[in-house]
C-alpha cells in the first residue's frame, strides 16, 4: 500500500482478514504515519520510499491511497514494475489521466481496480439484483441525496469528493453509459470551489439520474431511490435495520380519494441485507480478479466512466448548468 | 364559490367556522355536485349559473375554485361585479392572464388571494420566523422533495401541479424574487406531459432553492430543508410529531474523526407547531384582509411571482435545462 | 344520541354519512352543547330530554354517550323502550352494572353494542387477519406502549381510560378469554387515581399480554407489537405511512455474528392498510347488525369482557400488583 | 485477560488502544481461541494455564470474561494473588457469590469493576446529567424495552441475559436501591428458561422502573424512557443520529382540544452525544480507578446491587410476580 492517511488503515486490516490476502509492506512519506502503522499491524514492514514495493517479489498488487494528482504516475510505474493494482477513488483528476492508466494496465496485462467501494455495499447488490430481475420495471429515474457537513476541501469541490460515489452506483445500477450531463452548483465557503451541487445524467434508455451533493448541511443523507414502473426502491444507508425498501406502486385498486390521503400507494417490503462491511467484500473481489484474470466489477473502465462523468460535470458547472455531451468531455 | 369540485367543500367547510365568515352560495355546471353541497350545507344556497353570485348583495367575496385557464375571465367578471377575489392557485396560466388579474384587482380596487395554503401552515411561518430572526444565519440554499403517485393531469405537468408550493413557500421564506431559473424534466407515462421535473431558482442574496417534482414516486415525500450559514431547518409534512427541525452546526468542537463518523454535527431541536388546520388560517386571513384593506401574504403579486417561475421553467424545460432569466418570462 | 360531548359530533356526522344512517335527535343537559349540534347539523333535532328520543317512533336505535356511570340506567330504559343499543366503552364501570346491560339486551332481543372503535381500525383488522390465518404461527405474547400527557380525570384511573383500547383489541386478536390478570401502578399527580399502570392478561393458549398505559408522558405512543412463533407483527397508529409492519424471524440461516450485528433477523414486510375512519366503519357494522340481528364484533359480551378485565385489574392494582383470577373478579 | 470467547478480542483491542493499557497476556483452554487471538494480537502472550497470570508480575489487573458459575473462583485466586479484577457483568449468579467476590475485594484492597459498559456510554451519561441536574423534575418512571431474537442460553433465562443492562443503568440514574421487585415471565421455546419477562422495580423515592426483556421478537429494540414531572428523555440506541430525546411537557399553553390532536405536548431537544465508544471509556475509567485507587462507577457494589434485583426477580417469577422485598433477596 502506498499512503497510510485516513483510509490506508481500514484497507491494510481488511486485506489482512481477506482469505488468501496479507499486508506485505505500506508506503508513506511520513515517518509519524509509518510508526501508527507499525504498532497496529506489528507484522507490515514500512518504508519511506514507494519504489521498494515495486521491487519487492513478494509484493503481487499495490494499493495507490494518495492524492488524486498521484494516481496516475504511480500507477503507471506499478504496472510497468508488473504490479497488479488497486486505485483509490476517483481513478485520476482528468479523463486524460485515467485513460493512460487504463492503457497502461491493458499493456501491462495486470489488473487494475478502482476503489468505488459502495458497489460491493451489500445494500446496493441488493437493488442491482432487482433492476436486473426487472422487479422494479423500466427504471425512470434515480433520485440521490449525499449531504453532510463536509471536511471542506481546498483542491477540489464537493463534486469530485462525493460525486464518485452516486456516479458509479448509478452507472452500476443502469448497465449504461450516459448520454448528457448536468450540473448546477453554487460556492458558499471558498471561492471557485462548489460546496452544493444538483448533477443530473441522462441516459440512451431514457432514464435520468439526479445526485444532491453537499457539504453544507449538518445531518447526513445517504438516500438512493430508484423509481421505476412497477416499484420504487430505496436505499437509505443511515438507517439501521432497513436499509433497502421496495414500494410497490398498486395503484390499480386505488380510487383517487384513496390515493389523496394516503401516504402510500402499495405495500412496503424491506429485503434483510447481510451487514458484511462493503471493503471487505471489495477486497476479496480485488484477490479474486488478480487470481483468475476477471475484469473487476470497478475496474479500470468503470472508474474511466465515472471520470468522465466528473469531468462533464465541472464543464457543464462552468456553462451555468448547460446540458453537455457525455462523450465530448475534454479537459475544463 | 365557484366550482364544486374535490377541494370546494373544504373551503365551504372553512368559510362556515371561520369568525366572520358565512358560506352563501356555490355555482357549478354539475346539477350533482351541487345536490352533494346541499346534502352536506343544507345553509348554502346551489346555482348554475355563477352570474348569480356576482348580482347578489349579500355575497362580499367570489372564491373561484375552477380550472385554471377560467381563472383570468371569472376574476375579471367578479371584479367588475365589485366582489373580493380569492383565486385557487395558480393564479393563472400565463404570466399575461395574472398580470391582468392583479391589474384589475387593483383597478376595482378589491382584494385578490391567491390559494397558496401552505403558506399559512403553522410549520412554514414557523421557519419563517427562524429565518426572519436570523437564526439560521445566511440561507444558503433551499432542497425540497415534492413527489407521489400522481394523479396524472393531460393538460399539465407535474411542474404546474405540485410546484406552485416549493415556488410559493420559497419566495416567502426567502422573501426575494429569483433572478434565473432551470428546469430539467422528463415525460415517462405521458408523451410531452413531464411527470418528474428538478427546478433550480437562484436569487439576488446568492441562495439557490431547488424543488425536485414528481409523479412517479408510489410513496409521499413532502420534505424541504433551509440550509443557512448556521443552521440547517427541516420541514417535513409526513411527519406526525416532528414537523419542523432544527439542525445545529456545531462543528467547532468537533475532531475531523468524529465528524466523519457522527450522523450529525451539532444538537437538534424541534419546535412545537401548533395542529391548526393551515386551510383555516388561509381563510381567516382571506377574511381579515377583505374587512381591513390589507394586502395577503399571498396577494396578487404574490401570486404572479409564482406563475413567473413556473413560466420560466416551462421556457427551461423547452430549452434542456437552459438558465433563463426570471424577469425576461414570456408566454412559451 | 344521549350526550353531546367531546365524542357526540363525531359519532353524529359518521351517522349521518353512512348508508342507511340518519341522525334524528341529540339530547343533552346543556343548552350550549345543544345549540352547537343544530349550528353543525341544522337537520337534527335537540332536546334536553333524553326520554323524548325513546318516545320517538322514528327513533330505532339510541347512541348514549354520557359519563360511565349513567350507562346502565340508560342503556335498561332505552332496551325496555324497543331501541337498539350503542353504549360509548367502556359498558359499565363494573362487572354487576355490564352483565345487568347484557342481559336487558337479551331480554328485548334487541342489539347492543359497544364503542370499542379500535376493533373496526382497518389496520388492528389487518393484525386479526393475520393470526387468523396462522401467518404469524402461535401468538407467544402481545405488548402494548400506550402512553400520553394525560387529561387527568378525578373520578378514574388510567386503567379506564385507556386500557379498554388494549384490552378490547388484545381479546379480539386472541380469541380467548384471560385466565389471570395482574396491575402494578403508581400514582403521581393525585393521590389514589393511577396515572401509569403495567397490565399483564395470562390467556389458556399460554399466551400473555401486556399494556403500559400512562398520562405522564408528553409524546403519544400507541403501538401493539404481537410476537408469534414464526413472525411478529407491529401496530403503530402514531405511523402515518406504515401503521403495520411484519417481520420475518429468518433466523435459520444467520450466524450468530450476523445476529448479534442485526438490527432484525428477517425480511419486513409492510402491507398496505386502507385509510377509512374506523369510526364510519363502526357506524355501518352497528347499522347492519341492527337491520340483520347479527352479533357485533363489539357486541355486549365482548363489552362486558372488557370490564372483568379492568375489574379484575383494580383488584390487582388494591394487591400490590398480585395475580387475580379473571372470572372470579367481583366488586373492588 | 482469562476467557477468550466472543467479547474477549473487543477488550483486548480497547486494552491496547487505552492510554496507559496494555494487554499483556491471554488464557483460555481452547488452543483455537488462543490461536485467533495471537494472530489478530501478535504481541500478545497466551497460555492454556490461566494460573500463569496471577503469577506474572507483569500483570497489574486480570478481566474475567468466562461463564458467570467460575467468576466467583477466578475472581477471589485473582485478588489472593494481588491483582485488580474486571469481571464481566452479572459479577456472579447468586447474592452469596456476588458477596463473596466484594469483600475478597475489600480485604485485599484491590479495584474490583464489573463490566456494566452501558453506565459508561455517551447517551447514557448523558441522561444521568439530565436528572442530576433536575431537568427532568422528579423521576416518576422509568420505561425500558430491550428485546431481539434471542440466542438462547441453556442454563439461564432471559433475565440473567438482558436484565443487567435495564437494572444497572436504572440504578445509576435513580442513585438508589430498590424496596421491592415483581418480575412475570413466560417460557416459550424452552422449558423452565423464561424468554420473556417484565420486571418491575419500587423505589424509596415513589419511582418505578420497568423493564420489558425478550429473546422472542425478530426486531431489536433497545429503548429506555425516564418520565420526569417536568419533562421526559428518551434514550433509543437502535438510532443512529439522535440516542438522546428530551421532551417538554409545556402542557400549560395547550387546551384540551389540541392536545387530543397532538402527537406530542411541547418542544423535543436531541442533544449531540459523542461517538466514542463506551467500552472504551469503561477500559479507562478501570485503568484510572487501579491507579488512583478510586471506587469505579461500576464497582463490586454497585455489581452486587444488580445481582440482588435478578435473584430477586427470580424469587417473584417463581411466585407468580408476587411483589418481593429486594434486601430479603436470598438463593431461590
């Protein structure tokens, strides 16, 4: 693993716990995060320097756990050094950046994975798995809502530090690539850096997705829900015991009367989720896809397209919310 | 009153138990819902021809409770006659037709309200008055979810039916009229009728409000949070005890780690919001302003800013989501 | 109807809108209550007395909602006139005065019923399907929160006051007559008038129920949740969108990690509950019971189960709490 | 630490984060438990002879975490040997062995804490602050529901299981012991093993506290409400953002009408609650009391009380929930 900040430590235990995984060696630049690292996993050798896990023979994939403006020079030396290779989300800053990666791994024959971690959430498989058995119907839209009281960022907008997330989820869900995007937002705390934004996608099927991303508000929302024309599924990841409900629309049997007062139009159905932490999971798909050569469920091309989602984004966000061409996206 | 539809009754029903108020006739063209007012107001006199209201001395006021595109010729007429209007929202269709509604309110020099109820709600003045104060600090932005199973409507779409609540509840809390507004929709059950609709306003102050419309959803939300500088409030209507909460942000104190693990960042207060019916505080006020010469909260005016940004949406809409400036609003 | 209180206006408009229901006369001691009837319902007419409405040959059946202790007296005098009977719950304020109603009734034939509304709520039938179907498998125990801030009455206890709710809907659901009764209380704001008691029912099937009723607390609960051998459905009137919920026990297939991390063990399941006012539905089951000589749902043995249950509980409460016999409850 | 079983690898985890902690060795007679311990904690020692830590002069405390039959034993070789002592709550199965562990406590002049974490947890803490302070006004009642379904003991019933929780933070927020206690049961899955009982308890200051406890329901609840003359708390632990409620009564400025129709009586305040977790805290606040010789908040005392009012419960589940004297409590 290369950078020991935030995360690095949740990574280095779950790739511990993972069958026929073990935390070899962690690269930082800081000797305070190297030494945390040393007392909690007693067994990982540390070092200051990341080219030693390149020559390590004992090192089979690199995990890349460092600022976003990092990912693709450093990817690009671990899979010339044939490393596999995990990237933390998002791949890189520019579908430029995340194209050469994706190149770079194709050359390489290594795989490469991105950490779109919510993908493997047992939670949104669930939903997937009901887009896919076609239970919700023709999906119409998805509505998503990610607010907190954010850890403002001072390099990049709340569009790049949450977007990620509903970006991939949605793509995952839809099977699709969009066809458009959208995104409105305005700067409240620092200049130039959007600290709310609306960003819809509008996709071949006809399906459009809308993410409310914010670090302005001081409660946290974490609700997908996915209309469809039979039902509509929820995800609400701050809820304890039901984090998926299904609605049913039942309508049929309505009269207006009915349906005016009522809060509801069918019955309600809440699958059980299993509770196993999503980076786990991740983790073992990660060992899986190095061991068998599978293309991960977030590899190199899912990230790729969330990039280019992100990067739609910011040119549409610098045209006052104009509709911009998925495709075209080039450099803001 | 004219017009005995769905909601007729209940204005009946109010007018009766409002101080001051007395319900004389109803007209409408259907000999059966007349027959029902009578059943249920054996008091109140029934016609079909609504000129008979206009010509009678005992009636003060007309309430014009018809479809939309009668409003502007029954205003005018009423008006003419020398009775006080009161209007169900929206005004109009048309940003001409409520122009010249107001214009003749103010040459007959009468009192004209516009039905926006929610408005009156015990809830809504109550965040009123959290803003007003400035307890919220700054509002930075306004998020609203107004969605249900439809009662699909064929000669309007969901931005007509639901939005003039988010548009009316947010310029009186903002108490300034928008300078741009977007709109993203799209048409699922019926072609050319949008049925999910993301509205985008942005003011003079800075603040954005966006109300996401839709008749798609089989499950009611009535939700809409003021995030200010240093308070978020929460309304929710579908909420029995809680209507109105108050979100501190409290962030100073807070570690970076427990931010990110906390759902919220500060404490949490919830007012106590009194039951009245808002539908009888609407009426009252109707009643109180005819006798003192007041202008309504939701007075003409009031009600021609909202069919402004309805009308710009529809501009919007026809354009992608384009920014349209709010003041240039002209027929579609 | 007899008494025009808090309740009567309800009953009288459900009376009047349910088919082949007509509200013919109220009698009350109160000229001002009185005067409030004819204000709301001009075609009913009013006396202050209430032996005119047995006289009255238009009269089939009389509605008494007065103070408990009146009960009888009326209820024995309107039987001996030829009406029909609906007694406000609970029947009577002891065992002797119920069974003496009872038997008045059968001595007339003629039907009498009691105001236990609850057993007409749509969502308490859904709970009755249920068991009834052996979807829950063996009923274990039933408990029940129903707690608010009290109007303290001086001349009984919370037991009476709210406990016919619990009690009526406890022995609809099961069935079965209680074997044993047992009441711990306290009383805080008057000396002598319980203001929060635990009421526990022991049943033959095996089967327990508890109620916690109280006027101390200033947020309303009013949930029931029946806990069956294979599911456990939840009653929560204070929900506006899932007043029922069922919840799979699952637990076959979970690890005990995965148990002790859980929220619930299974699926959720919400059935849609239908938003009639059990009131309107109470009305028309007392209007064809009348007209069919059919026994209600809350006919006069089900009252009069009702009150051995509260007797037997005032014995208890007198006890410390001690377990009592059910049938052999007697006069305090 | 002796007893590596499921809570065991916790309490080594927060021994070594704890300032000042260190976990220095393990015994258990299962060499697989020892094995999963070494691997998750390389640096800790382990050892199939749980004798070796008494003798260990390395070992300041030993933390008993075996069935609660060999706590006695354990607990009184561990003080012989000079060691401080955290048993896991209930301190033992009887008053006598409970009694017996104290005064070897005493006599040795060693800390003794038992493993009550709850009166260590933020929310909780929390609420003690409530009533010291008179916020609530006086303690009327205390209403507790903690139920899930059960991994059923074999060889103690559900009191022993749940109740000390519900016991030991009713006792640290009253600040007194009880006078009497009634406790009704029923067995359902296993003969003679209560997997539902309702204990009550009787204060001197005229509070009760009652505590609903159930392996029977598929749905976890974990709800405590302390009922003041002035306003209620409500702590609900299955709530992710808001543990902590305070309702007001504020019943002054209500009439009745409106407070038939309200959900609740006046304001609701959640306070923010830190994240920290409790068994953390616990950890410290044992490694403080060893250090500074302090009496731990949780101590053999106050461990003792908590047994005394499940031997008690016993007593009354054995007589039908008779009510008991809490200081006759003796082995049923």
């Amino acid at each position: 693993m290369i950078g020991a900040g935030y995360w690095g430590p949740n990574l280095v235990r779950n790739l511990s716990e993972a069958p026929g995984g073990e935390a070899v060696a962690v690269a930082d630049l800081s000797p305070e995060r190297l030494a945390a690292i040393r007392k909690r996993f007693p067994a990982v050798r540390t070092t200051q320097d990341h080219r030693e896990l390149f020559a390590d023979p004992e090192v089979d994939a690199v995990c890349i756990v460092t600022p976003i403006s990092t990912h693709r020079a450093l990817a690009e030396e671990a899979l010339a050094a044939g490393k596999h290779v995990f990237v933390e989300k998002p791949l890189a800053g520019t579908v430029a950046d995340a194209e050469a990666i994706v190149r770079a791994a194709e050359r390489a024959q290594r795989t490469l994975m991105v950490g779109h971690t919510f993908v493997y959430n047992p939670a949104v498989t669930s939903v997937h798995g009901l887009i896919e058995r076609g239970e919700l119907g023709r999906v119409q839209y998805i509505d998503s809502q990610r607010v907190n009281l954010g850890l403002h960022q001072f390099d990049f907008n709340v569009l790049w530090d949450l977007g990620p997330h509903d970006v991939s989820i949605s793509l995952y869900w839809l099977g699709e690539e969009p066809e458009w995007v959208q995104c409105i937002g305005a700067c409240f705390v620092q200049p130039e850096i959007e600290d709310v934004v609306f960003l819809t996608m509008g996709f071949p099927s006809g399906a459009i997705a809308q993410a409310h991303l914010s670090w302005l508000a001081p409660s946290k929302l974490r609700r997908m829900a996915v209309i469809g024309s039979k039902k509509m599924a929820v995800y609400d990841d701050t809820e304890a015991a039901e984090k998926v409900k299904i609605y049913d629309h039942g309508v049929e049997s309505l009269s207006v009367e009915e349906l005016r007062r009522s809060y509801r139009a069918g019955d309600i159905h809440s699958p059980r989720v299993p509770v196993t932490e999503a980076l786990q999971l991740e983790v073992r798909h990660f060992i899986e896809c190095v061991r068998d050569g599978a293309v991960p469920r977030s590899g190199g091309e899912a990230g790729l397209r969330v990039v280019r989602v992100l990067e739609a984004g910011m040119r549409s966000l610098r045209q006052q919310g104009a509709r911009v061409t998925y495709r075209e996206a080039a450099p803001v």
